[in-house]
C-alpha cells in the first residue's frame, strides 16, 4: 500500500494516554471533527513516519488548525452553555 493514502496506517496500534488504553492510528487520524488529535505526532512518532504522514496529507492550513491547543475545559463549558441560550 502507498505511503500516500490516507489510510496506510489506520489498522496499527498504539497507547492513548488520553484514554488509558490502546487505540488504532485511524481513532487519532480522525478525533477531531475528522480531523487528526492535536497529540497525533507526540503518540505516533516512535512507530511510524507520522510527521511525513501529516505533510502528505494535509495543507498547512489543516496542520495548524489541527495543532492549536485544545480548549480548556472551562471554555468548552461557556460555549456549550451560550449555544443552550440560543436554543
């Protein structure tokens, strides 16, 4: 299978320590709204070539938008509770 395609890795494993357990690569390429985990490179770069995976596959755009920092739980909380008001 090609390194190009998007779903060369998705069957390997590896620890979440998000989750506490093993997960595959294709859970951390697609967490975030199908986007890959903020934490993708950190977790995958002692098993794959997860960085030259990421510059393959997504423009620069998709990398930074995919590595800004999560919201703090506080934040995500806000936003939940402003869009509740809105409803």
């Amino acid at each position: 299978m090609s390194e190009n395609h998007i779903e060369t890795y998705d069957r390997e494993e590896g620890y979440c320590r998000m989750l506490g357990h093993y997960v595959p690569f294709k859970y951390c390429r697609t967490l975030k709204d199908g986007m890959p985990c903020h934490r993708i490179l950190d977790c995958w770069f002692e098993r794959l070539p997860v960085e030259d995976f990421i510059a393959a596959q997504y423009s620069a755009e998709e990398q930074a938008k995919m590595f800004e920092p999560p919201k703090t739980k506080i934040a995500s909380l806000l936003e939940i509770i402003e869009k509740a008001k809105k409803k």
